[in-house]
C-alpha cells in the first residue's frame, strides 16, 4: 500500500475538524478542514452534520477527495459537523473503525471523532462487554463513545467532564450531538488542538493551525490540555474539565516531522522551529562539506537552517515523485536490483564531486537511509555526512504514532556508528536531546519518550498484542 | 428503484440460511442458499462465517450475486455460516442495517440475522440505551443481537433460551458464534424455517424448503414454533425454549405468494396449495369465459387449477419482462401516457375475441390490476373477469411484511363492487377466508389478520411511526 | 459467466432499434426498446443519438439497465437514435466491438448498429486494410461501416443501397447519420426487423414487434426483404435496395427459441407458432403419460399445445431461479457432486409417481437435458419421455447464430436413441423438418441449415477460425 | 476538475515511454516509466504491449497509479511496450482519445502514442476521409497511425521514413509494431525525448532523463531532430529520416517550467538551467528585499539562483497542499470570499515584517499570481516584488502546449505596469528574452512564439476551432 520509502518514517494517526457555522454549509468547511489535514491520515476520511436533531455522516476509505464529491457532501446539510481523517495500519477490512463513530444514545443521537490512544482503553473494553453492551469495532473510539454515552450528567459536555478523568493517555476529541460541537484534549496536551473563529460567524478547531488558515480563521488559540470548548451558534464555551498535568507531553515530534510546517504549535512556527533544529544540529554535529541538502519535503527549512549557520551552501539534491496513489505498484525485487526506483531521483549537477550533508528528520528502521546515501554516491558525491534533527529512536510510542516496534528500531539494536556503517554514511550526527529543545526554546513540557524510555503515563507494554486480539475475532 | 409495477405487491422482509458442513465451503453453501432464497429480498445480502475463533462478514447492497463474487467469498473460510437476504424499505443511507450483524461481546464474537418483526423491541431499545449501551443502527436485529449478549447462562443457546420468552411477535433467527450455528422460531410460527442434512455430513436450516432442495438436503423438516435448533459439527440439538403457541400464526401470504412454488410448508406443497387456491376460487366465484390467464408468475398454479375445476381452457395471457434490475430508469408520465408499458405485453393471440377470466394473487393498492386489465382489453378482449385467489386486504401487517399502510390499501375504502369498477373490471371475485383455509386443508393455525383486522399478537398500532424517529435520528 | 444450464442453448447475436421521434426523448424510448429486446443479449449495450449535427454515444457492458442510468442517458438528447444490445463470444477485452460503432466520415459522423452475419465480410476486410484504412475492432460492423462509409453517393441512403449487393449473409441494420435513422434487412430475411409507428409523431424499427408494443407503437409491419426503410421526422420513406432473394430464407429458431412470445414475425404469433409446433409435436411423438411438463420459459406454449392435443393434463414441472446475474459464482464439481442444483428446483407434488413428458425446445450439447431428465426422475417420476419442438441440429449456424461447432453438437455425432440414452429418457422424440413447417403453416421460405445443412447463402467453413485470427491480433 | 490556481499554468499534453528488454515485463517497466512521467499529464494513461505478434493494450482515465493495477498490468506480457500518459482538454467524453492508439492493419497491428501537434493534421484528416477511411476520434494521433499504416514501404520505419517529410509541427512517437519498438522525433526537436539502456539487456526511449534514471538506465542520450530509432531485442538501430531543420525549435518552456528539475536536455540540467535563470533574473531585474521565496516547487531551484545572486537570504515562504484528486471539490465563491484558500497557506514567520521577492516562472492570467500577491501581503510582508524568469506570454503556442487563446493571455492584453498593478505587486520584473538565452548558455535553437510571435513553423491560427468541430461531432 505505502511506498517502501514512505514507509521508513513514524505514522501519525488522525487529523481533527470541528465546526460550528453561521451557514448549512459546516460540512463544506470541515471538507476543505480534513483537505488541509490530509497529512495526518491518508487511509480514510469522514464528515458527521448535524442539523439539530438527526446527526448524518459519509465516511469511507481513500483520500479526502476520494470519499467525497459533490453527491455525497451535498446532502450533509447542517449548521455543525465534525471531521475525521485517519492513518490506518490494516486494510479494506477495517472499514468498520473508520470515523466519526456515530451511535444512538438515550440522549439522542451521538457521533465522535478521535486522535490519540487511550492507553487503559483495554479495561473499559473489558468493563463494557461486562456490561452486557456490544462492540462493533475494534477501535477505542467506540469504547470512549459508550462510555461517554454511559454517564450521568444533563448534558454532553458535563458528561464528558465526568469520563475525562478516567482516561490515560492522549486524545483529542471532537464531537457532535444536537446543536452542539464539543471538542477536548488530554491533560497532558500529547497531541496538538486549536480553535479559531470564522470571520462571518462560529468557530472551527482542527488539529493544526493551517487548517485554521485555510478556511480564513482569526483569533487563533491553543485548545488548553485538560480543557473542553463547546461551539454552539457564534458561541464558544469553555470548562477545565481536568486540571492540566503538572508537567506537560507535548509530542516532539510534531515539532520535527508531523505538522505541516504551517503549523503554530506551543507558540512557536513549526518551520521556524525545524530551521531552528537545523541550526543547532549544524552547531552540534558540524561537517566539512560543500554543499547541504534536504531529504524532501520535512527536512527543507531544517537543511536551509544547516546552510545558514554552517555557511555551506544550500540547494537541492533530490527531486520527489509526488503522484503515489493508494492502489500503486511496487517495483518486485528484481526491478529494484536493476536499479529501478521511484521515489527519489537525484539531482547530479548539485552533488557531483561534493561533499554532501544531507539533512533528514529521522531514523526508524534505517531502510530508507541508506538508499538515498547509495543514490547519493552514484550521483558523484566524494562524501555523504547524514544529520538528523532528532536523537535516536529507541522506543516505540503507545500515544497514537506508529513508530514500529521495539525489534523494528533499528537503534534500538545499534549504536550510532554501527547505524552510520549500516546505511553508508561518511558520517552520521543526531541531534541531542539538550540541543533539541534548546532549538524549541523549551526545558520541558514534551513527551521525548521514543528517544528516552521515560514514558509520561505508565503503558503495559502487552498493549499492542492485546488490541489485535479483538480485531481478529471480528475478522 | 422498483418497478411501478411489482411495487403494488405485498413485501417480505427477509431470507434466512445456515450451516454447518463438514468442510471449509460454509460460505460457499451459504451463497447457493441465499441465492435459492433471493425472491425473498432483493436489496441487500450478507454472510457471516465462523472457524470456531473470529466471525468473519461481507455484506452489502444488491442481489446476492452482486454483492458476492469469488474475490469477496473465498476469504470468509469455515465450517459454519449464516446469510441473510434483504427486502428494505429505504435506500443507500441505511448500509448500517444489512444484516447479519456483527457484535464483539463478552462472551466472543457474535453474529445474527433476522426475518420478521418483533412488536415489542422499541420497549427493549428504550432499555437497552438507559441502560447505557448505544445502538449503531436503526434496525430491530441490533437490539436483540444485544439483548442476546446480555443474558445471562453459560451458552448462546441458553441465553437465547432465556431471552425469548420477553420477544413478541414474529421471528426467524440465525445465529453464528464460535463452534455453532444456531437457529430459532418464534412460537407463533409467523415466518417459515426449515431444517434439512447435508448428504456428506452438516446440516442446513433455511427459510424455504427449496433452498434446501438446491443445496441437496434430505431428510427436510420444519423447525417447531418456540424451538431452537443447534447446529455443531454433524449434529443437531433442539430444545423447546417456549412452548409453541396456543394457536398458531402462520403467515397465509407464504402459501398465497412469498414463497416460491417448490417450497413445502406446513407438510402443503405451495404449488399444490395454489392450484388448490385456483380450484376453490373457481369454485366460489365462477365466471362465463373462454380462457383462463395467470398474471405471471406466481398466478400460474391458481390459474392452472381455476382452468381444471372451470374446464376453461387455460393459455399464457402476458409476456413479462424479466430483467428489471436496480437502477432501473422508469418511464416519465408523458410517456405512460404515450403508452410505454414495461413490464408486461398482451400475447393478443390468445386473448382478442375472448371473455377473459385473469387470475391475481393480490390486490394491494390497485394501481397494478388497472393497468392489466386495460392491456388485455387493449389486446381485444370482449369481457375481463379478474379474479383473486386471497380475500380483500383491509389491514396492514406487523409482522414483518410491507403491505402498505390503511391508507394505501384500496379495500380499507372501497367495497368490491368499487374496487371492480376502479379497476374496469367486468366482474372481480376474491376468494373468502372459508374458502381459502378450505384450500389449504385447515382450519386454523394461519394469521389472517390483514384479512380481518385479528392480529394473533397485540400490536401498538403507532409502532412503524415510533421506529422512524430512530431511523431519522441516524441519518 | 453463464449458467452451466443456460450455455446449452443457441445464442442469438444481437437486439436493435431505431427511433425517429417528434420530441427530443429519442433515446429514453431507445432505452425502452432495447429493454424490450433484453433476451437478445445480455453482454452489452449501447444508443447513439443524434441531435442533426453531432452523434453522441453511450455504450459498455451489462444488461441495458446497469449500462444505463439517468446520468449516462440523459445527455444524450436528440430525435434520432439508434441502440443495440449484444451477447458476445469473449469478455471484458472486447469493449471495442461494443456498438453502435460511430465513426467520423466525410459525409459526416456515422452511427450504425448490426445484428447478423455477413459471410463474405472477411474478403472486404482484407480490402479495407490493403486500400490503407486502419481497422480498431474485429467486429464485421466496423467493416460494414467503413463499406458504407467509402461508397459513392449523394445521401446514406443511396450509399447503403449501392453497397448492399456487395453483402452475402444475415444482416439487420440500423443506422444514424444526420437528420435520419436507416434500417435495412438483408434480402435473405434472415433476421427480423419491423417497423410501427409512433402514436404521437414518428416512427420506430426493431429487431420484434414486442418492442414495438412495449413503445405503443401502431400500423406494425416487417422491414422486407432487401428494403431500406429511411426515418426522419415524421416520414417513412422506403426504397427496394436489393431485390428479395428467390427464396427466403428466414431463421427458423426465431419462431422455436429467440423470439420473445409476445412477437409476430412472418404473419405468425410466436406464441401460437410455438403451441402449434407442441400440437404437431403431440400427434408426431406421441407418449403414454400423466402429466406434460415445460422447460420453462420458453418451452411453456409448446407444452400447452402437446397437451390440448395429447389430452394429458399440463402442468408445471420446474422452478426456475431467476436471478442469475453477471458475476455470477458457479458451484465446484466437488458441489455439484453434493447435489447443488441451482438453475431448477422441481415441483415432486406434481411429478412424483408419474409418467412425465418433458417438453423442450432443443437440445445443442444435451448436457442440460441429461441434467433435467435426472431431476425429474429424482422427483419420482416413474417415466420420463423427452419432446423436442425441432429437429436435431446437426450442423453449425454461420447467420449469427451461436450454436457450437460440428464438434459439439451431440446431433452431428449421435443418432436420437444413443442421445436418448445419453441423457437418460425413457423415449426421446424430435420433430421433423416437414411436421415443423406444417406447424407454421408454411412450405418454404426458412432457414433450417442447422437441421439440414442446406446453407441458403455459401459459406467458408473456416470462416469462424479466421475471425479469431483478428481478435488475437488486437488483444 | 483543476484545481483554480493549477489551471493558471500551462500544460502540457503528454510524456512518452518506449521499451524493449530481455524479460517479458516491458509493461511493467513502462509503468513505473510514466509515474516519473505523471507531471507531463494526469488525466488518462495507457500501456501496449507487443510479445511479437498479437498488441494488447489496457487505457483509461486517470493517474497512472489509478489505471494500472496488478490485474490489468499482469496481463501485459511481451518484451516489447509503449506508454502515454496524458493531459486532455476535455472530460469524460473523450474516452477515445486516450492512448496508444491502436489499430489493425494490412502489416499487422500497430499502436502509437504521440507527443506533440501537427500543424498540418487536419489536411490530411480530410484527405483519409475523402479515400474512405472513418475516423473514429477526433485526435490527431488517429490521423499519424492511419497516414501511415497507408505508406508503401517494407517495414514500419520505412513507412516511418517515408511519411515524416509530409508532417509539419512537433511530434515525438513511440510504436509498436511485431517485434519493434519505434520512437521518432520531429526534425525541429519541439518536444524533447531520449534514449538510455538498460543494464540488463534492451532499451528505454523517454520524453524526460528522469524516466530513465528511475529506470536505473545508462548511456543516456537525446534522439535527435529527425532521427527514427528502432529498438528490436537488445539492439537499437538508428536512421536519419529528416535533416534536422536549420533552425532547431526547442520548447523553452520544458526548461522552465514542464521538465522534471532532474531531467537533463539540451546537455542542460533543467534544475541548473532554473538556477540561472534566477541567477539572470536577480542580474536583469534586481529587488531590495530581505527574503527570497519561491512559488513551489518548480520555481525553487530560480529563488536559490537569485537569492545566491542577490545576497537576499532564501527561505520559503508558501507551503503547498499535495493532495489534491481528480475529484477535487471546489470552494464556492462565497466561500473563497470568506477566505477559504486550498492551494498555498503562507509562513508568517518567513514573511512578516519583511519585504519579500517572489519568485515564479510565468504568469498566464494572472489570476494565480494576485492571489499569491494578496496571501503574502496578509501574512505581513511590507513590499511584494515579483519577478518571472521568462518573457511575458503574448501568443498562444499551436506545438502542444494549452497556454490558452490570445483573449486569455494577461500579457497579450496589458503592459508589465498593468499586470503589476492587477496582481497588486509593488513591483514586478520579467525576464528578457535575451536573458533568457543568455542563462541558458545559446544563442538560439529554441522555440519561443510564445514570447515573440515568431512561430518556427507555419500555423494556421484557425486550427483550434476546426479542431472541435470534429470533437463536437462525434460527441
């Protein structure tokens, strides 16, 4: 499904819209919303409208733009609608955990939009089926709904200031219900929320500001951790339904790869902040070279960061095929020994007979490294120096990023030499942890347990094992 | 979606199949059953497997051979399956509904498919959702699907056991869960279900004989009012979980239309059981003609036996075009007007010159009959006696068939001598409730409550208004 | 693709029609038509209209009513149209020889639609490609088009009637070029072709005159022989192209099998024609028996007929499944061992303890006879005696006609009591060449080359080979 | 369809690929060939395969990687292949148009895709028509097979040969014919295509190195103007079937603006040739600003030219969505007026506060270029200056390129003050033709009518609309 190349980096797991408009056109805006949230999740998609009184939902699997068009956004007519797009690690057979999840509750019809992992969702699971209710997915979403749905409370939003605090771990929700949008993020602020007001009336949160941006949003803040903001008419309210943890985790990794680089995030740009870590890494982990290129796209500011503080000239040395759709062929084994490959061609006029710093954002399992330090070499480079803007990954994340497993890390098993002989490499720096947050200008407050090991919440590591139980059972 | 014509039928709601087979085909069996069984529904069909651990689904809209084909049935592998064939009332927005459904419970995994309405399940949704479960559908096999799965007893059988005493009204269960399929009745016996062997070990139940007939079954036999039936490897149980109704309630409209002439039912051939409609109609409303034409197909017994006890000559009358399929365009009234007629032509040589006796099976709402009876005097008929091998509809159903609402049906407002003018009929005839039972050999045991208003089981006559909310509510 | 069952039978090659209308829904009535014509063939369809100036075309595989939507007919706005519908040889890889095949000329654009053989179209095929023209299908259509298109000429009408001395074979064509619609019928006859009127302004042909009814067509008479019929707005203009041949030379399986019953070709009714031919049948091959049962459908009228001769009651034998779609899923051996039987059930209270005469209407490969002779004696029939509306086909058909190659037709290898042993029948009897004619009243003026040999046209034998040579060369 | 901002560019209409090898996956090459050709058209593609004797072919609508999937690419066997993709004017209804074209002929099948126009078509159109030929779409492509499928000649490069002299305009070719793959170019070389080996037996013709290099081919060089080269097994041979016309007439535009930056043409690299046009720019029209940015992607390689000229420090300034479909759904306008902008979202941190240079490489409409201009004003820049690396658009291109009519091009209609004033820049500079040239490293060989009116080959300016006449007749 996923090109081999693409398949080297950490997987985000969703991007969130929320919508509260003055016009029937909400779903529109959460379509344009998701569009612009297509990065974090390219498996499926999904729009709930309410009108008031009936919640309506599309979702499907494939690109924003291929689950809908006009004669399926069309009827979704509504004042408010929630979106949802979604990384998915299995396939066709999953349609069923595709969000929003929509259910008929005792106090009315509900429908519910996640990102994040819920780290005792398990129990719940278990607390439920107890219960006597029934599960119909295997997604944590639906669990985290008809616990929602479970509760005492007059409204949506006490109910939810009522379950919050039995959640561990990261989401941020959205959700709809009546007349209602509500959205919530963890205590712990893992993953990234905000809201934004529509210059003609009502608000919009999404999980990253440019989203905001596209659909013309002013006034644009932070959802707090442990907050909840309910969008009702051109009204927002707000409740502390936790108190925010005492020490923030926020996700580094927006910082460095995830976010689109038009994202404001803990006040800072994300494109700044990647030029920022190019910038410490050029201090750190300096080379002797003669010009400094990016693995595209994420790596460019943190590249032009590398140039500007080493003096090394800047270009481009790669050029990247854009147009991998979902049903792509791979080239088989044997094409590849021929040298057939498809992701990344090189520029030679920009690195024959330089030495070559390549910047790139990180190392997962090491596969995609030493391709392009090889395509680097036959294009005529005398040196390849690899500089990463992050430190080694070397555990895996239980908070929603699929970072693979432990066995799957590759410096989880090597050291950084090892690693730098493994892919080819001239030589090899990773940024460390210290100089990382000095270039977000931040002591603490992220979540830096792939690099470290020091998980902000307590997980049981037999998690991953147990949900794949479920989901075999329901084929 | 449906053809103008055939909408002026009555509508059975489901077909229903299950198996246990000694080898890996459960599925494969399954889609000959439904296939057998597709004049049942024609909207939607779906198959559950089970290999003793995960229940696996493909389901969908259209006929059963359009939503199955190799690609989607050769993954659902096992020995045991249950399959479902759909009438629905709504279009595309009710994918939800298609059953089996589907539910991961405490117990394991659960699957289940239903025939027929129970009257008193809004009582247990309103239930189960105080209770704090949420219901993802608008259908009633969700709600005792769940039911179902919060019993309490040590096996399905003994919870479904436990929970049907509380179900009122009529249904046909398949269930699949781990090693066993297990089948149902309710103790009115409403819907048909019958139980035969597979000749090289299993066995099969399925809503009509002739399902089992195709899948080459011996040793056919009903399935009792009130009794379950369990399938596991090569053996049956059964154990009487209510005790059958004082009186019985078979639907009459099984033997008069729904099921297919090779069915056996109530130990009557429904082929026979129509010939004899025919020879009492004959009887009781005689006419002077010169031949005798069957309304294709399911008139062709009645007519056969209207033909024998008349001694008019019996011939085909119309030419039916067969291949309606579902996204048929219909004619625009301007070229009705014009005289497009789809759906039947007159064979002019068999009819012109000639006093015609027109045999029915129904009169519905009217606008069929009409139409007919003007093409065969458009043809050259010199006189059109319709007559009808079932009494005048005057009730709704609530049982599970679509009939119509009392405003729809043309004999809640009309006398017969009306409804024959309104039809330009020369003389129409329907056949009494004495002489109808008389044809089919018995006195009682039937419901004829859309025939006389007596509904074996109390009904709450604002109930299909009630599910519409829901229904509504979901989008 | 086909049913086991259903690919025992001859196979006609195509459906037309053509439609000069006063309003600008030409197509839908086309759309009509065609679906009247449905039994001709199932593998594709399309319509060409024509708006005076440019032809627009909608065409693909399916039933009309899958290749049609309101999406796909709608644009197609015009007075004039043309359609066809197919059954084909081979599958999905012939797109190409979808027709109407439309081409651009330099009298204009140019629709046109066959049904037929034209035996001698390899010869102009090999002209067409030597004369430097490029060939895009293996369909004789596109040969015939490019003919008429190179023809002189001042109208389409004049180019047809100078080219059509050129055609040897079965040919029935409708054509759309401009302001007019063209039909033509070879001067054989083979294939029908009628013409009626519409009530409201302009005029229709096609293939039968059901089709014409189903439109509510008027003043019903054949295309003749040799005769270009020219619609355009509300005139017929008519001009005798090619004289009659000496001797007609009709397609005898159209009045046995093809036509639809409601059908009225050569003055006959095709349902009449039919019970007469079981009437001529009854007192040919008689038989000692209890009940006369149909090969339904199309056998239906023959068995009346036997039995109003024969004074043995009529009754039906079989339940026909019919819903057998496009992709449809057929059972293993290892199922059809099992006994999985989907194509007929039988009706045992109808059969059993019975002497049985089962009336067909031909036997090709006699697989399915073998098959039905089984079932029925399964369902307790004590005899079974086997009659069959036609003689034995003994040789292939080279008009268009699917009936198999000398190699499998059993007639060509085996006299009528090994066939009757080969399928199992206690007596088996054919009609006669002369007994069949009585039956349709005629002496002369059919096409019975497949009984006899007598090909009324010379014909290559190695024809059907060197088409095939084509169709593998475009791929 | 396009997206609003993509459809103020010009397009491109095709990229060609051509194959022989040692193994039978020639189709499979040919794929991943055209994905590294996907940015020359995205609207159909297609693939013939030769095994030396029968063509198969499979071509439809859509991105590469939307046409081709393992079941139609595993069909495709042969050693022999030819691929198109391609950019279409219009939409659905132009299903024939896609390439190859293939067609049966007296020498056997031939298919042919075509990059390019030939000015004089639509002469030789009317003359196939006039000897009788139809044609059965409107693209040239149909009018080159049939030309010369009617050539004299022993082979198909002598026919090749022999017709090349008659064609005026810019044509590449690829063919495939029996054992043969043949690609020509026409002898002012518009169009660019080239040539490499595989390492393991055989050879690839390409429109871009890119193609080639992803293929992992070696020994690279360009087919020149004239030259017909024919790959046959693991051999190519070569035949100069046109002097080269005096004057080369190279697409300038393929180096700004169509080529991949990895190509190489003209022994030029397209990503170097871009950086010296930025280079040229910031000499000829030199800005005082603080930041350099790029419109991506392809004018990033001209920004780090002219930041690197300047002193200006380069960083980027636009963040691009990438996931933009074929569905694509559109802002309405009252959204876009609301501020919803799908296409680019700005870096305030890059921009604010600072005067900005903005770098493109043509302006059409212009429509694109003041949206541009506006979204950078609001992210807070205080000065907006926009240079152009090419000469205003004052001709329509009549080889291949839809630039748009004369009413369409801003340049054709407005002065540089005009246009800087329309897009709101605070000032704009294009680049000279002579600047052009100059960064390009010749003094001619190029085609620029575009920018100068002086067409290298004589147009017709009436093409364009005879050209839908055609279209619109065969609908």
């Amino acid at each position: 499904m996923k090109s081999h190349v693409e398949s080297d980096r950490p997987k985000e797991e969703c991007g969130l819209v929320g919508i509260s408009t003055a016009g029937n056109d909400a779903a529109r805006l959460a379509f344009f919303g998701l569009y612009a949230l297509q990065h974090r999740g390219q498996e499926a998609a999904g729009i709930s409208v309410s009108d008031g009184r009936a919640v309506r939902t599309h979702k499907g699997q494939g690109l924003v733009g291929q689950v809908f068009e006009a004669s399926t956004l069309d009827p979704l007519v509504g004042r408010m609608a929630i979106g949802h797009t979604r990384y998915s690690t299995t396939g066709a057979s999953n349609e069923r955990n595709v969000q929003p999840f929509v259910v008929e509750t005792i106090h009315g019809p509900l429908g519910l939009a996640h990102n994040g992992n819920v780290v005792n969702a398990d129990r719940f699971r278990t607390e439920l089926l107890e219960r006597g209710a029934g599960l119909q997915s295997s997604s944590d979403t639906e669990v985290l709904a008809l616990m929602l749905a479970g509760m005492e409370g007059d409204t949506w939003d006490e109910r939810l200031a009522k379950v919050m605090p039995r959640w561990q771990g990261a989401y941020c929700l959205t959700i709809i219900a009546g007349t209602k949008v509500i959205a919530a993020r963890d205590p712990w602020g893992f993953r990234p929320l905000s809201l934004g007001r529509l210059p003609r009336g009502g608000h919009v949160v999404a999980s990253e500001t440019g989203a905001l941006q596209t659909l013309g949003c002013l006034d644009i803040r932070e959802v707090n951790p442990g907050e909840i903001v309910v969008l009702q008419g051109d009204l927002v309210r707000s409740r502390q339904a936790v108190p925010p943890a005492t020490e923030m985790a926020r996700c580094t990794f927006e910082q460095i790869y995830f976010s689109r680089p038009d994202a404001v995030w803990d006040d800072l740009s994300v494109h700044e902040a990647r030029q920022n870590l190019g910038e410490e890494l050029a201090r750190e982990r300096p080379a002797e070279a003669d010009v400094v290129i990016p693995v595209p796209d994420s790596s460019v500011p943190a590249a032009i960061g590398f140039a500007n503080v080493s003096g090394i000239p800047y270009n481009e040395g790669f050029v990247k095929n854009r147009y991998i759709g979902r049903t792509f062929i791979e080239p088989t084994d044997e094409l590849r020994r021929q040298g057939v490959a498809l992701k990344f061609n090189t520029l030679a006029a920009n690195i024959a007979g330089r030495r070559v710093v390549m910047v790139d954002d990180s190392i997962v399992r090491g596969t995609t490294s030493g391709q392009l330090v090889r395509l680097v070499r036959e294009a005529g480079a005398t040196e390849v120096h690899v500089r990463i803007t992050c430190p080694p990954i070397t555990n895996p994340c239980f908070f929603g990023v699929d970072m693979g497993t432990y066995d799957e890390l590759i410096a989880h098993h090597l050291g950084i030499p090892e690693i730098s002989d493994h892919i080819g490499a001239d030589s090899l720096g990773f940024l460390s942890v210290p100089a990382m947050m000095k270039a977000l200008g931040r002591d603490s407050g992220y979540c830096n347990a792939c690099f470290t090991g020091e998980y902000p919440v307590p997980v049981q590591l037999s998690m991953a094992t147990e949900k794949r139980r479920f989901d075999g059972a329901l084929g």
